[in-house]
C-alpha cells in the first residue's frame, strides 16, 4: 500500500484530471443550456475527492496496549489499512464510472 500522503496526491490528480475533462467537454462540445449539467458533474467529481481524501485520512482507533503483542497490533492494522484502501478504490471506481455516464450522455451525438 502507498502512503497516506501519496494516496491522496493520487486521489487529487484523478480528480483533478476528470474535472479538466468535463471543462473542456464543456467548452468544445456542450451547449448554453448544458453549462449547468456539467457544473453539477464537477461538483459530484469535487465532492468525491473530499470524501476519499477524509477516509484516506482515517486513523487506526485501537491502541497497541489493547493487544497481546506488538505483532498482533501491527496485523490488525495493517488489516484496517488494507480494507479502508478497498473501501476507497470502490467508492472511486463506482462515482467515477457514474459520472463518465453522465459526461456521454451529455456529448453530442453522431449524425
């Protein structure tokens, strides 16, 4: 697993990068009365980076005085760990793909 510090770097540029899409989308292929469309898909991209980035910041409740050793405490973190990245990449993987569906349907179609 990455670091905290480089799973939110990646989670920014993601976002980052989907956002600049819908800009230029936008401006290249959108219509006046589509502006408002794409602003609401930005906002859904803006909200999705938040929120990963806030569950990437989550920290490990447990104490290692709560555990028999320090091995038992260094697995069960390392489990949390491993389930929030799980948590993250789905919650990332499914909004990204609903706001690809919303950026096609708002793309002109072919004659």
């Amino acid at each position: 697993m990455a670091n905290k510090r480089q799973l939110k770097k990646a989670i920014c540029r993601t976002c980052g990068e989907v956002a600049g899409e819908c800009i230029f989308a936008a401006e290249a292929f959108g219509k006046e009365a589509d502006y408002e469309n794409w602003d609401k898909i930005i906002l859904d991209v803006a909200l999705l980076q938040a929120e990963a980035v806030n569950r990437v910041s989550e920290s490990f409740k447990q104490q290692p005085k709560e555990f028999a050793n320090g091995k038992e405490y260094k697995k069960a973190r390392k489990a949390h760990s491993k389930k929030v990245v799980k948590e993250i990449t789905e919650l990332m993987t499914n909004t990204l793909q609903e706001v690809a569906g919303k950026m096609n349907a708002l793309m002109p179609k072919k004659a």
